[in-house]
C-alpha cells in the first residue's frame, strides 16, 4: 500500500514472520555466550567520532567514506558506531572490567552503521553480534575464539561453514611485509585501481582486500605475508591451526585474508557460508593486541570476532514477512455484551504469571465489536486451531476445533480449558517452529 515515507536507502524493515527468526537468533547466540562464560555489553549507538578513527585506521574504508558523523547541539563531534570492538575496549577500561577478571569475555548485539553502497547483503543499517576476549595472549585463546565463533554459527542453523584464517604479523614483522607489498606494487600500479593507487601510499595492505576485478590477477601474485612473518609469529600461528585441528574444525589457510581495520595482529579469520557467495563473508575477527594499549590502557592482548546478522539469516532462510502468528486459540464474544469477559477470559487462558513462568499458549481475541461469525471468520483466516465461546452454556463453554470445524467437549473454566489445550498440544504431532 501506498505511504508518503520510505524506509531510508540502505536500512530495512525486520517484520513480523522475520523478526522470529532475529529472535531466535538471539535466543541461541545468547545461550552460547553463555555457555562458553561471555557477559553482555550494551554501549551507546553513538561515540566520540575520534574512538573510531583512531583504532578503526584513518586509512580505512570504514574512516575514509563510511562514518555517519553529526555534531551535536554543543558542537561535539559525534558518530554512529560502524563497528563494535572500539567501543568495548572503551568501556574495558572506562569500568575497569579487567579488574573483574583478567581474563574478560565480553558480547554485543546490535545495530552498526556505515554508508556503503547498498546491494544484496550490505546495508547503512546492519546487525552485528560480537565477542571479545581480553587478556591472553596465548594461541589457545585464538582457538577457544574461533571454536565460539564457529558455535555461534552453528547454534544458528549454519551447517556447511568455511573458516578461513591468516596471520598479519605483528609490530615486528608487519613492516618488513608491507614494504615488500608496496615494493610489489608500486612496480604495476598501472593495472591498479584509482583507489588501490592510494592505498598504496596510504596502506599497501588494504590492497588485498580490493574486490575490483581488473585489481584481482596483480592481487593474486603478490607475496604472501606467511612468507614474511617472524618466528614468534609464526609459531603463534602454527599453533593456533595445530589447536583448530585438535579441536576438529575445519579450517583452511588464506594468505590475502587481510580484513577492513586496521586494529587487528596476527591471527585473522572469516568464514564463509555456501549460499552467500565467496564475496561476502557471514562474519570475522581477529587477534588485537594493541588496541588496549593505544587507548591508553596496560599492555593487554586481546582478539575478537563479529558476524553480520543480516548475512547468517540469509544464509540459514529467506528474509521475508512470515504467515500470520497462528493462535492456540480465539476466545469468541456470542455477543458484544460479552466482550470484557472475553478478554478477562482469554487472559487466564495465557497464563502469564509474574515471572513469565510457565507453559505459554497464544490466545487472541478479535476486539472489534463484530458478529459471532465474524469473529469465528478471522479466526479462520488467521489460522487458529481452536475458539472458545463466552459467555458459557450452563453446561461449560462450547470449544470448537477449526481445522476439523468440529464442537469438542464443553470446558468448564479457563484453567479446564488451559489444562486441556496443554495436552492436546503435547500430543499433537511437532509443528515447525513459529
Ligand atoms: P567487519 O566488521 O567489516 O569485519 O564485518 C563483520 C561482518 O559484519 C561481515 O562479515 C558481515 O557479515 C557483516 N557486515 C559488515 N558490513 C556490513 C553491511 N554493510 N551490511 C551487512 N552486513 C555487514
């Protein structure tokens, strides 16, 4: 139907049908979260534009073109978080969380932003669900890092999952690779991309993860940071795999896997799912081990990964409005004297208590004053599978089965009839989840 407004370019709607699965979603990653001891974060949608540029790289995409940067009333330079780690590693230190427990597992779930150009799983407007791990430095804190991540994945409904991983190096090794990169290509950056010309002065590096066709066969033949790293580094490195493979997860080395901040240290991974494509990454992370230090904490390692929500939704179904919710049941007002009771009705039916406990049925009433018939017609259409008359007969209230369009026995009471739909729903055969 027509409206006068549309949703802003690059942001979407998550409606009903959809927002189920976003909720279920949340439901399993929270739980992983918390089975592996990771404690929720919730930071502001904005920040200071500096906490960004800063540890995110003023060479960066992100920085360059993407920020949504606004001054408020007192002229404060402020700005949409594009990403999550920055403002965790804020709030690390802000709430001295380390001194809680040194080694500190944090989670995020929400909104990012970034002006990109919109296409099929990029948006202004995306979800991300994030975990840090700060304070070990050691390999197995990578792999307990992508064992997570890989969970995470697959808590989701994610079955077919490529993990790729790299090693940038560190403070030691890192620029003696990127001086052989711009070595490599400033001697062809004629078959370089506007973009990637710059990047050559500003950070080689970021060269590698140019998705410009004409860029990909002088990409291809670059030298590969393994070949660079030094021997911490690479032990660290043949570690972590070596922990991947005792793990059993399936992972595959990708020297060009570089990532879009600048933040990260030695490891590096993302992974893949099959129905995204080879472009698009359903999520990443990374070894930070100086992030801590640079916004003027103690010297303190730390990695983390984060995984786009948009993307492991589309990877795991489509993304679209859903059926109605189907209810338990309707309660049916004979008359519209009858209506208060009906909805008094139909919330004992519900069951809800102070605590939510207890077995939850979905109970709705139709509150527009209408006919008996039409009340029963919507229930209908909406797909209910019982309705329940008030007021009662004096032999109980009549219960009608709306697939069978068939009168049950008479119920009582609200509990009679609670007690009874609970049952006939545990015996009924599992139904897909709604
Ligand atoms: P990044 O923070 O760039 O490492 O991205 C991590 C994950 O977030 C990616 O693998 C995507 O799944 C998701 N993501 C990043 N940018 C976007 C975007 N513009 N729209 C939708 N998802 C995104």
């Amino acid at each position: 139907m027509a409206s006068k407004f549309q949703v802003p370019r690059g942001t979407r709607d998550i409606l009903p049908g959809e927002s189920e699965r976003w909720d279920r979603l949340e439901s399993s990653t929270r739980d992983v979260m918390s089975r592996y001891g990771y404690r929720e974060v919730r930071t502001p949608i904005f920040e200071t534009t500096d906490l960004f540029v800063r540890s995110v790289g003023e060479a960066t995409d992100i920085v360059r073109k993407e920020l949504y940067t606004f001054e408020d009333r007192k002229g404060r330079s402020l700005t949409l978080r594009p990403e999550g780690t920055a403002p965790l590693v804020r709030a690390y230190l802000e709430h001295s969380l380390g001194q809680v427990d040194p080694l500190t597992r944090l989670y995020y779930v929400g909104p990012m932003f970034r002006y990109e150009r919109p296409q099929a799983g990029r948006y202004r407007q995306f979800w991300q669900i994030g975990a840090e791990l700060l304070g070990p430095g050691a390999p197995a804190a990578d792999v307990e890092m992508i064992d997570l991540f890989f969970w995470i994945l697959r808590a989701a409904g994610l079955e077919e999952i490529t993990v790729h991983v790299n090693s940038l190096g560190d403070a030691t090794c890192r620029p003696v690779y990127r001086e052989r990169l711009r070595e490599y290509f400033a001697a062809r950056a004629d078959e370089l991309c506007g973009d990637c010309k710059e990047r050559l002065k500003t950070n080689p590096l970021r060269i590698l993860d140019c998705k410009v066709p004409s860029c990909q066969p002088v990409i291809r033949g670059a030298p590969s940071v393994l070949e660079s790293l030094c021997d911490a580094c690479r032990e660290h490195f043949d570690t972590v795999r070596a922990g991947l493979t005792a793990l059993g997860i399936a992972h595959e080395t990708a020297p060009r896997l570089v990532r879009g901040l600048d933040y990260y240290t030695r490891t590096v991974f993302e992974a893949y799912a099959s129905q995204l494509g080879a472009q698009n990454a359903v999520g990443g992370g990374g070894r930070y081990d100086d992030l801590v230090r640079d916004f003027g904490g103690p010297a303190t390692p730390a990695i983390g990964f984060s995984i786009g929500m948009e993307r492991l939704l589309m990877a795991t179904g489509p993304l679209e409005i859903g059926a109605a919710a189907r209810p338990d049941v309707c309660v049916v007002a004979r008359d519209p004297s009858a209506t208060w009771e009906a909805l008094k009705f139909a919330r004992s039916l519900r069951g809800v208590s102070r605590y939510g406990a207890g077995e939850s049925l979905r109970v709705m009433v139709d509150p527009g004053g209408r006919s008996a018939s039409a009340q029963l017609k919507w229930a209908s259409k909406i797909g209910a599978r019982y309705a329940a008359f008030v007021p009662p007969d004096p032999d109980g209230h009549p219960v009608r089965d709306m697939e069978a369009g068939k009168d049950e026995v008479k119920q009582e009471s609200a509990d009679s009839l609670r007690g009874w739909l609970l049952q006939r729903r545990g015996s009924a055969p599992q139904e897909a989840p709604r």
